[in-house]
C-alpha cells in the first residue's frame, strides 16, 4: 500500500532524512520518501505488518505534527 501523509514541521533535508530513516527502520516498511518543500511524506508498507496510524505515530513521534 501507498500513503500521502502531510506532515508539518519540515524545514530542511536533514528533517526527511530523520523521518524517512525513523521510517524505514520499521518492520513492514518498504519505502518512505519525506519532501520537506511540499511537507508530504509518502510511504510504501506491507498494511499485514504496520498500519497508517502507527506510521503516523511515529512521525509524530519525532517531533512533526501529522494532518
């Protein structure tokens, strides 16, 4: 499954990097890609393994406010 989450807070490469590392260290992630000037995050998952709130969980988790 595929997900375009708005994430607010995002203000340099370096924030992508800390979510999208955060991210996919996560069992049941396959690809997360963050762009801090549009501030959407999307993320590739297996939905058998994680789900789209716990993936904003953990976004939010690491300081950024999730719509």
């Amino acid at each position: 499954m595929n997900i375009k989450i708005k994430a607010k807070g995002m203000t340099c490469p370096s924030c992508e990097m800390i979510i999208m590392d955060e991210l996919e260290e996560q069992e049941g992630v396959k690809k997360a890609l963050a762009d801090h000037t549009t501030g959407v995050v999307t993320v590739d998952f297996d939905e058998s393994v994680i789900d789209e709130d716990t993936i904003k969980d953990i976004i939010k988790n690491e300081g950024y406010e999730v719509d």
